[in-house]
C-alpha cells in the first residue's frame, strides 16, 4: 500500500491542515470493500447526486445521517426466513453496509429517495451571503453589493 506524504505542502501552507488529514484518513482507512457501488455525479454549479445501488433493501433498512461534514449510509442487514423453502444457492448479497462521504462546507441533504433498487441522494451546496463576493467601491459609496453568480464581466471600449 502506497502511503501518500503531504510533509512538503505542510511546511509551505497555513490552514490546510484539515484538508491534508481528511486525504490521509481516506486513504488509511480504503479497505477495498466496494459495496454496494455508488455513482457521484454532478449537476450544475452547486448540486450533486449520490445513487448507490442497493437491491433488496426497503426504505426502512437504510439509515441515512447527516452530520456537519459527513454523510453516512448505514443498511440493516434483514433476516429473511422462507418457511418450508430450502434455499440452494444464495448469490443475492444480503448484508448490512455503511458508506460514509466526507461533505464540503456548506453542502446538504436536500432529499433522498429509492426506487427500482437504487438509492438517490441530492445535494446541494448553499454558500451563506455573507461568504459570497462582494464588489467593494473605491473612493465610493461605502455600500456593498453581492456579485450575481455566473456573471461575465463586459468590457465597453469606445474608440
């Protein structure tokens, strides 16, 4: 197992130190165990889906909690007993699971939801206003006015 060093960016950054543990943890604690598969994807500028695949789960076996920066799946695992049936051959996983994702600042939950044996969890990523930029006038009013988001600066050169 290779061991990720980030000694060097330690000695020349300030304040990133958060950042640095959390890819040391992840890597440290990748065990392997990739069940159940999962999908992150991402629309627009400010929201995200996580689907993971989890046939044979009801929604009252699946346990999803949201902490500050961390967003945990837990799967009960169900003790199914088919009286008077002898199973042959069992192929369908039937264990319980937890998948934890590690959340940026200011990302939520905004729902969640299972169907056709996947679980879909949307999420959205809301930067307070008071952390948005702001343009700030020189020698002007002493208002501040929060830049709108997507906006392109125009140049209007008059020749």
């Amino acid at each position: 197992m290779s061991r990720l060093d980030f000694t060097p960016y330690r000695r020349s950054t300030v304040g990133f130190d958060h950042l640095f543990d959390l890819l040391e943890s992840q890597a440290r604690n990748n065990s392997g165990d990739n069940y159940p598969p999962f999908n992150i994807a991402r629309s627009g500028e400010d929201n995200y889906r996580i689907t993971l695949a989890v046939a044979g789960f009801r929604p009252q076996d699946i346990d999803i909690t949201a902490q500050q920066n961390l967003l945990t799946v837990h799967g009960k695992k169900r003790d199914d007993v088919d009286s008077g049936s002898e199973m042959l051959h069992v192929g369908i996983a039937n264990r319980g699971f937890e998948r934890r994702f590690e959340l940026a600042d200011h990302v939520r939950v905004e729902q969640a939801d299972m169907a056709d044996g996947l679980l879909i969890i949307d999420l959205v990523r809301e930067v307070p206003e008071a952390m948005k930029p702001k343009k700030i006038a020189v020698n002007g009013a002493p208002t501040l006015t929060a830049v709108p988001d997507g906006s392109e600066e125009k140049s209007t050169d008059a020749a």
